[in-house]
C-alpha cells in the first residue's frame, strides 16, 4: 500500500484495504493489481499450495465507498462491502468461499 492507504487481515481469508482519496475508479485498479499479484503468488511462486487446492484459485474483492449517511459505524461500510462480494461470486457461480 502506498501513503493514501492501509490493509489488514480481518480474519481468515479475508482482508481489508482503506483507500484514502481514492475514488471508485482508483479503487477498482487497486483491486485489480491485488486480485492479479496474489493469483500469481499462488499459481507460480506456491505450486504446493496449487496441487492442494484442486480447482483453479480465485481471487473475490468486494468493494464499497464510504458514505457517512448511511454509514452509522465501520460495520455498516463492511457489511456493503461483503454484498458486493458476495454479488460478484454469484455472478461468477461460485457456491462457497474461495
């Protein structure tokens, strides 16, 4: 992460990156470079980790944008944001978490 942001591990296999003055669009790159450096991690840099999964490894990012209106708390800001992902792994037909 560079200057305008910050990212931890929330639990699991999920993680959280805050992205200060970052608009939508900026964001959705960011997402990109992470979903494509971690599928690369584990697809050329981990091939034990590869043979264990069994199916082609995927990377899910939900996203939201901050909104103090309709943002009582930082739960509420989660919460969008694991609709969205859970949207985009329906969309793709996964059943369970990757």
């Amino acid at each position: 992460m560079n200057n305008n942001g910050q990212a931890t591990r929330r639990g699991g296999d999920e993680f959280v990156a805050i992205l200060l003055e970052t608009d939508r669009e900026g964001a959705e790159v960011v997402a990109r470079r992470i979903g494509e450096q971690v599928t690369l991690a584990v697809n050329q840099r981990l091939p034990l980790v590869r043979e264990k999964l069994r199916r082609p490894f995927t990377v899910t990012i939900g996203m939201a944008q901050y909104h103090p209106d309709i943002d009582a708390d930082e739960n509420a800001l989660l919460d969008r944001a694991n609709q969205d992902l859970t949207l985009k792994r329906t969309a793709r037909g996964e059943s369970r978490r990757s």
